[in-house]
C-alpha cells in the first residue's frame, strides 16, 4: 500500500495542546512554519477557531478557548530501512 507523497519533501509539524484534555493534536501540513505561526496568532487575535490543513487535505478545527499551546517545527525526511553511512 503506497501513501500519497507531497512533491515538496518538506513538511511543517505542528503539535497543538488542548486544554481541559491530556490528548495533543499533531499535524503534518505543506505550510511554511511562519505561515502556520501567522495563522495560529490570527485566530488567537482575532476569538476565531483555527483551521489548518494537513498533507493529504483534511481541515482540523481548534476552538480558540482550548488552545493551550501550540509548537511548530519542520519536519525531517523520514529514511527506513537499514543501511550504512
């Protein structure tokens, strides 16, 4: 089974805590890191739920209230299997 792959190769992680809950949020977007920082400080600002978009298209909605952190960083390409470098 192949999984879609993006023809970027660079992705952002974006890892958001919910308040009230134990259970994080992680998604894998095409989005800049500062792209994805200027969205999440817009809806903070603005009392609006925050939407971002994932690698293979599906909208996850935050509500502004449980957003209790929010970390973002680029990902690495992810290499498997076994070899010598």
């Amino acid at each position: 089974m192949a999984t879609k792959k993006s023809s970027t190769g660079n992705h952002t992680d974006i890892r958001i805590g919910i308040s009230d809950s134990n259970q994080e949020l992680n998604i894998e977007s095409d989005l800049p890191a500062s792209k994805v920082i200027e969205e999440v400080t817009a809806a903070l600002d603005s009392g609006k739920s925050l939407i971002l978009t994932d690698i293979r298209g599906r909208q996850t909605v935050v509500a502004n209230s449980k957003i209790s952190f929010v970390e973002v960083g680029e990902s690495a390409d992810r290499r498997v299997g076994f070899a010598t470098i």
